[in-house]
C-alpha cells in the first residue's frame, strides 16, 4: 500500500486525492524540483552513452574511405565460395555423378547420397577427399564468420581489426589445405578437375588482412562532442553502482554549450529584473 512521502501516512484505496488526508500536503508536488534535477542528470547522462556509442558505430562502418573498404572486401571471401572452381567425377561401375567445388555445389553434395558413399568408402583417395571438402566447409565457415566479424566490428574499434585478421588468415589456411587435398585425391574412382579455384577464396582473406592491418596501424577516429566522454563515462559508473547521482552538479560536465544557455539565463534574469524595477518605480 502506498504512503504519503512527507508524513508517511499509510493510503487507503479510497485516498484517490492527490492532498495527503493527514497532512493535507500535495503528494504530487513533493521533492518536485529535487526530482526533477536529478531525471535532468540521468538524462543528460544516458543520452550522452547512446550518443558515444553511435558515433563509434557510425565511425567504425563510414567513417572513413578505409572502413567502407574494409565492409565490401569483407564480402570477397563469401562471393569467391560462390563461384564454381572445379569439380570431381565419382566414377563407379553403373553410375557416375559430378560434383561443382562451388558453395552451392558442397550443399548438394552434403545433403544428397553421394555423401554417404563418399564417407564410407577407404582408400587414400577418398580420405584426400573427404579431407579436402572439409577443408572447403571450414573455409566457408571462416568466410562468413569474418563477414559476422566486420559487421560487429563497433563492439571494439581497437581490437576488432586484429580478430578480423586471425579469422581471415585460418580461413586462408583452411583453403589452402583443402585445395591441395582435393588435388592429391585425383585417381581413377575420383577425377578431379580444377581444384584451384580456392585460390580466389585466399586472394579474397588477403585483402580482408591488407585492409584491416593497415586500419589497425591508422587507428579509426571517433569524433566525440565536447564532454560526451566524460558523460559516458559517469554512466558507466552510475551504472555499476559507483556513483552517486545526487552528488553530482547540474550539468554535470560544463561546455561551451551549457556555459551559453547559462548566459542566456542570466541575461533573461536580468532584464526581467530590470523590467520589473520600471514597474515598481
């Protein structure tokens, strides 16, 4: 049950007035301008950290030429799996069947029976294979989660582009390794043709590094507002519960813009004293 805030009084449900029947106070006025300071400090404090996060969201995808570059290479090592660079023949008595070594290709592949027959059957040359398509899946993989990588790069301007560069350079490795297995799985049940098409794939994580290093040695700039840091930052620890809102000044941080409106305050300040003096003489 409620109570009224200045003498404590216990509310009935039949208390549907906004005075105090005890004190006769009105409850809703109560603490109003202490209230109403400390909303106007939260505010300022929370909009501050949606602010900084947003200009570290915008800065991290257009905030230069780089990091626009760095979203469309991200897309290279995807389209290079696209494209379909080679295939292999599966010649068995009564039946034959080829498969592309593009992405599309491998999803027919996995979800059709000539995965089952490749997986089950010995001998070196298919152990090459089924190595190899694994090496392709797991380039894939790393082809996509580079992309996931690049697109949540705002998490972290300053760490990201080194993650992006691991990511990329075992995606390159996983091409590199599958490529040169399904070459060695080359015979007279498995025909390969092609196989070198993966090669597109390591250009693709190659650009991804360049242009990535070359951001991590640059640095990604982010153009903050004089004081929104520092506003950010107490949020944080009003957050985390470090901090108290009710020490704080109003404003909290002084700029050139809250030293303006003061001054415009004052001056209204005084020419309404001044008008008011007129009246009085």
């Amino acid at each position: 049950m409620a109570s009224c805030p200045n003498c404590g009084h216990k509310l009935k449900l039949t208390d549907i007035s906004q005075f105090c029947p005890a004190c006769g106070i009105n409850m809703r006025f109560v603490n109003f301008e202490e209230n109403f300071y400390r909303e106007a400090k939260y505010a300022e404090l929370a909009q501050a950290n949606v602010k900084v996060k947003f200009r570290r969201f915008k800065a991290a995808f257009i905030g230069s030429k780089l990091t626009i570059v760095r979203l469309c290479a991200a897309l290279l090592p995807v389209l290079a799996l696209l494209v379909p660079n080679g295939s292999f023949t599966l010649t068995l008595p009564f039946y034959e069947s080829k498969t592309d070594f593009g992405l599309m290709g491998l999803i027919s592949l996995f979800t059709g029976r000539d995965f089952g027959y490749v997986m089950g059957q010995p001998g070196a040359d298919f152990g090459a294979l089924r190595t190899g398509l694994f090496g392709y899946l797991a380039t894939a993989l790393f082809a996509v989660v580079v992309l996931l990588a690049t697109l949540l790069c705002f998490l972290s301007i300053k760490n990201m582009q080194k993650v992006i560069c691991v990511l990329a350079g075992v995606g390159a490795a996983a091409a590199v390794c599958g490529m040169f297995l399904i070459k060695t799985a080359d015979s007279l049940t498995v025909h390969v043709k092609g196989g070198f098409g993966l090669l597109a794939a390591v250009a693709a994580f190659g650009v991804v590094i360049a242009v990535n290093v070359i951001l991590e040695k640059q640095g990604i700039p982010v153009e903050y507002a004089e004081g929104m840091e520092e506003r950010a930052k107490l949020y944080k620890e009003l957050k985390a519960g470090d901090l108290d809102l009710d020490s704080l000044p109003q404003p909290i941080i002084e700029t050139a813009q809250t030293r303006r409106i003061d001054d415009e305050i004052a001056a209204e300040q005084e020419e309404y004293r001044k008008a008011h003096e007129k009246e009085v003489e």
